[in-house]
C-alpha cells in the first residue's frame, strides 16, 4: 500500500538523520582538536537535528497509534514490542531534552540515551519497514491487515451506507479509488488519508 511505502520512506529517512546526529555529535565531543566555534555549531546541528528527528517520529507513530482503535482481536506480539519500543524512544528523547537544558552534571548519560534512541528506532524500522516489505511482496497482504481493513469498512462506511452496499461495490479500480476518495473528502476528519488507502485495497480485494 502507498501508506506502507511512506511509512517505510520515513523510516529510513529518520534513521538517516539519527546516523548523521550520531557522527556530528561524535565530531563536537569525541575529537581533541574540534573546539570553539566549530564546536559550538556542530552541537546546535546535532540539536535541530534532533528536533527533526522527533517530529518525523512522532509523524510516524501518532497515525500508527490511531489504527489500534480499529485492531481485530488481540494486539500480536509484535505489535505490542513495537509500542514498547516507540515508548522507549519518546521516554528517551524527552529525558534526553531535560538532561541537556536543565541537568548538566548529568551529560556523561547523554551519548549512551543518544546511541540507545538510534537503536531503538532501527529496531522499529525492521519491525514496520521489514516486515512490512516480506508482508507486501507477494502482493496478498496478511489476514490480520484484511481484518483491520474490514473492520474500518464497517465502522467508517457504515456511517452512511450498509456494509454489504459498500463491499458490493462495482466499477473499474479508478472508479473505485474515486469513489472512497469521494467519501473521504465528504466526511472531512472521519476517515483519514491512511484509512482510505485500506478501504480501497480492501474493495479491490473484494471485487477480485
């Protein structure tokens, strides 16, 4: 799915960016001959940086965070080390945030939080991103996306038309494709971006 493919993309651009912090911060503190003002511009990257970092993650998880309230059954367990993950991170990265402006004396602390945010991350993007990319190469999708795109047909569509009416829906995939983009943009904030491209896969499935 598109959503899928952004997700992904994001993901490798937030490790990108978490690589790249870890290298400009090793430059400011870990090289006798890096001082002064050379220094002091390398930590106010690594700083933006970071603030970057965390709005992309945040990007990621906050629409991630919204599909469970649709999730079929029990959370897998995968899923539930995701968000134990996720929830490392932001804890990290705000800890991280106060020790910096506020607790100098504990600045030793902050390069092992840095590397172990890199970590953590990397180990969500081969959760989502892998698993993902093994999950779509056949094209098929797994049950559990099947039932949480069914469960969103029925809770979303089901607002204004019979569920049955909307999984018997015909036309030619454009069709389709318009016709839940149609919906979307009728029912602005009830179905999001992310949930139409489920519900279009899942009709396309339908149909086939």
């Amino acid at each position: 799915m598109i959503s899928m493919n952004i997700t992904i993309g994001m993901g490798i651009i937030l490790i990108t960016i978490g690589v790249v912090a870890a290298i400009i911060i090793l430059e400011a503190i870990g090289r006798h001959e890096v001082e002064g003002k050379r220094a002091s511009s390398l930590r106010l990257a690594h700083r933006v940086l970071g603030y970057i970092f965390l709005l992309i993650f945040l990007a990621i998880m906050i629409p991630m965070f919204q599909r469970l309230k649709f999730w079929p059954g029990d959370l897998e367990t995968r899923v539930v080390f995701h968000w134990i993950l996720a929830e490392v991170v932001i804890a990290f990265i705000i800890a991280k945030i106060f020790i910096n402006r506020r607790y100098k004396k504990l600045y030793s602390h902050l390069a092992t939080m840095g590397w172990t945010i890199l970590l953590c991350t990397f180990l969500l993007l081969i959760l989502t991103g892998g698993y993902g990319i093994i999950k779509h190469s056949g094209g098929k999708g797994t049950r559990t996306e099947t039932e949480y795109a069914q469960a969103l047909v029925q809770v979303k569509c089901s607002r204004c038309h019979p569920t049955d009416r909307v999984e018997r829906v015909s036309g030619t995939e454009d069709d389709i494709r318009a016709k839940v983009d149609r919906m979307r943009q009728f029912s602005q904030g009830w179905i999001t971006a992310d949930e139409e491209g489920y519900i279009t896969e899942y009709l396309l499935q339908r149909k086939k």
